[in-house]
C-alpha cells in the first residue's frame, strides 16, 4: 500500500509504524507498506527518481523513532515476516518483520540469541548488533548473521556473504539505522535450544544500594556466561526506588542451574533484602513475560545508555541521582553485566561493548507530561559520559545526545562503503554522531 501524506489512512499508517507511543513529531511525504520483495525495489527506485530519502521501518521499535523523519519515504518493510527453517543445516531464513524469533524457534528445539521483547522485529535488531537472550554465550546476534539479502539504493537486490559483498556484510553487522540499504532477509545460524531454565530474583530497598553494587561487582567475574545478570532500579509499590536484582540461565539441565546460581543463595545481603527467589523453574516464555510488563505497548517512552567498566563505586553518584529523579514506575534503570568480548568476535561494524551495560527508561502515560520527562534520560547519561566507553544502539538517543557508538577506525570505513553504494545519500544514516573530519559535534546527520 502506498500512502500520501493527507490521505485517510495516512495518520494511522505514520503512528503505527512507531511502537513507542509518543510518535515523532515528524511527516514523510509518503508511505509504502510492502507486501513483497518486488514492493521494496519498486519503492526504492520511485524514491530514487523522484529524489525522495528513505527511512526504513521493520519492527518500528526504534525509541526515537529513527525510520519516521521529515519528508522523503517511510519503507515499512514489517510485512517480510517470514521464518524458514533449515533444521539439517541449522540455519534459517528471517525476514526484518519477524518478531520473537527466539520464541518460535524454542517450540522446535532451536535457538537464536533474539532480542528480549517479544514484539522487536528483527530487521532493526540484527542491524544494531543485537543485545539478546543467552549473548553472553553466542555473542551480539548479528555474529550469527551469514548473509543477507540487501536492496541496494540502485534498486537492485544483492547476496552479501563472507565471499561476495562482503563489505555489505560487514556494514550490516552492528552499522543499525545508518545501514545504507533495505535488508529483505537475514541468513542466520541456529543453535540447539537450552534443555532447561532457572531465574532467580532478589529485591533490595535502595538504601543498601552501596552494598548490593559493590556485591555484584565482586560477583560478577565469577559468573557463568549462561547467566545474565541485570539490576533494575525503579519506584516499588509505595513510591520509593527500590533495586530488583534478576539472574536467569540458560542451561542444559537443573544441576547446572543450581550451579550456575549459587551465588545468589550465597550472598551476603539477604537478611536485608525485601524478597528472594533464589532457583525457580522458567520457561523462555516465563522471561518474555517478565521483560513485557516493565514496557506496556502504548506508553510514552524516552531512553538513552552508556557502556563502561568503571567500578561500582565510581557510577554510584550517577545511580543515586537516577534513583533521586525517576519517573513513575515501570521507569527505571536497567544495569546489566556483558562481561567483555567472548567469544571472539569477527570483522564487523559493531565494536563498542564493555563489561557493564548501563541504561536509563523513562516511561510514562500523558502527553502532558513530555516536557517533564522527555529529557530525563540523556540529563543522566549526560551527567555520567566521563565514564562512559560509549553507547548501543539498541537504546540510542542520538538526536538529542550524540554519543560513541562505533569504533573510530570501523566508522571511517563504514562511511566509505557507504560512499560506495549509496553515493547520493538516498538511505537516512543517524540522527546524529560524533564528529567525522566534515561533521561539527552534535551536528544530526541525515535528518
């Protein structure tokens, strides 16, 4: 379907194609909802001659809204949802609109480290790299990217792999919304499914907050790679921060759970702490529901994030101030262990990760309260960047806070293949970045 601005159905088609409820206040001049692969070229070359930039929309996750800009073509490729599974090879087929790919796959015994939210597509998240389920073990999840399907800004559809444009590979692999073409299919690799999981949980009032970060400072080395550990701190039932401690595993049985787990029945903390539950049972669909309710679909959202791998006792001033200013519940920050680079990663446009993944949620209800909270966000990565090693893009807010995303030497070659296949500029690249040699700090590029 093609939509003008104006037309009946236009609205509707321009909020739908954002799931974060405080649309941008931004208006392309036309918007294609594409059925097929023969939908995406015809789009790509009428926006080519006609001199209109293209956005792109998969599951339209994006905070910010990166694929709705002003003007130009909004490409809703979210219909591609397609999932064909080659189980002799271990591989699949993913189309950029399917969504909870880890999901579908656990109901055949298969896994893909897919993103935590049921309703993220997977074109935007396997682009930006692909924080997920179980990727302290696999890696980001474009690491399991072997090849994709590409319409170039020619119109024309190109295979890169490892042997044959393979620098689109490389691009594809971590580039997110600067990528400079519309993937129409994502060739991954599967992985047998973890036979068993556990979450454990702890809650802490926030005025233990020094012991409980210093605690999982001191834990966090020990901690095996199927496990994900993630602090949240947010307003509890009577309005004061409180600190919700979550350790799901993914293993192969319940001994190695309980294994994998012991630290948290070991800690030194629980007489103080509001709850535990140190080794539960779960399902993947356990943890999705677990992740769903902290993000209601409809709210208004603002986010923003940081890498680092400062100590504990160096980010608590930031985190005092975050707990101090937090909106309503389920606003919160998530502080979540990566543990560094394993296992090793390729040659790709994704490279900036770090021990600590840090990052901040601002979520609320009422138009009314935009001005309020809109900013909150990067107010406090801003107020913590000395320690930052840079951002994911998963959670980026570059329009409002340029930030590092990607390595200085893998950015000047991105934009030279990008130079390569997109000349003209047909495809928007970020909202904004850090300074190239041409590019004046916060200057928003392809706006």
């Amino acid at each position: 379907m093609r939509l003008k601005r104006g037309d009946a159905a236009y609205e509707q088609a321009r909020r739908g194609a954002v799931w974060n409820g405080r649309t941008p206040d931004r208006f392309p001049d036309v918007i294609v909802q594409a059925e097929t692969l023969a939908d995406v070229v015809t789009a790509v070359r009428d926006a080519a001659a006609s001199g209109m930039r293209i956005g792109i929309r998969s599951g339209g996750h994006s905070w910010a809204g990166n694929h709705v800009r002003e003007g130009g073509l909004l490409l809703d490729v979210s219909r591609l949802d397609q999932l064909e599974i080659d189980r002799s090879a271990m591989t699949a087929v993913v189309g950029p609109g399917c969504r909870g790919i880890a999901g579908k796959l656990a109901e055949r015994g298969l896994f893909f480290p897919g993103g935590h939210d049921l309703d993220v597509g997977a074109g935007g998240y396997l682009l930006q790299g692909g924080f997920g389920w179980n990727g302290r073990v696999h890696g980001p999840a474009c690491m399991s990217v072997d090849a994709i399907d590409v319409v170039t800004a020619d119109g024309e559809l190109v295979h890169a792999d490892e042997h044959n444009h393979s620098d689109l590979l490389w691009a594809a692999r971590g580039a997110g919304p600067g990528f400079f073409g519309v993937v129409v299919a994502f060739h991954v690799r599967l992985y047998r499914a973890p036979a068993y999981i556990a979450s454990s949980l702890l809650r802490f009032p926030f005025e233990v907050a020094d012991e409980v970060f210093s605690w999982v400072d001191d834990v966090t080395p020990t901690l095996a790679r199927e496990v994900e550990l993630s602090l949240f701190v947010h307003r509890g039932e009577s309005g004061d921060p409180e600190i919700i401690v979550t350790a799901p595993a993914l293993v192969n049985s319940a001994e190695e759970a309980a294994e994998a787990l012991a630290f948290i029945a070991s800690c030194p903390l629980l007489e103080k702490a509001l709850e535990v539950v140190p080794n539960q049972p779960a399902s993947l669909s356990d943890l999705y529901a677990g992740v769903g309710g902290l993000y209601p679909t409809g709210a208004r959202y603002a986010a923003d994030n940081m890498w680092t791998h400062a100590p504990a006792s160096d980010l608590l001033p930031g985190i005092r101030a975050i707990a101090e200013s937090l909106p309503p519940f389920p606003s919160a920050m998530m502080w979540n262990h990566w543990g560094g680079e394993w296992p090793p990663r390729p040659s790709m446009a994704f490279s900036v990760e770090d021990k600590t993944y840090l990052a901040v949620y601002g979520v609320w209800e009422d138009p009314a309260d935009d001005a309020r909270y809109a900013s909150w966000p990067e107010e406090r990565m801003q107020a913590m960047a000395h320690l930052s090693t840079g951002i994911q893009l998963a959670d980026e807010n570059l329009g409002r806070r340029p930030a590092r995303f990607i390595s200085e030497d893998n950015l000047h070659r991105l934009d030279a293949i990008r130079e390569r296949y997109d000349p003209k500029g047909l495809f928007h690249s970020y909202m904004g970045r850090l300074p190239s040699p041409s590019e004046p700090l916060g200057q928003p590029s392809g706006t």
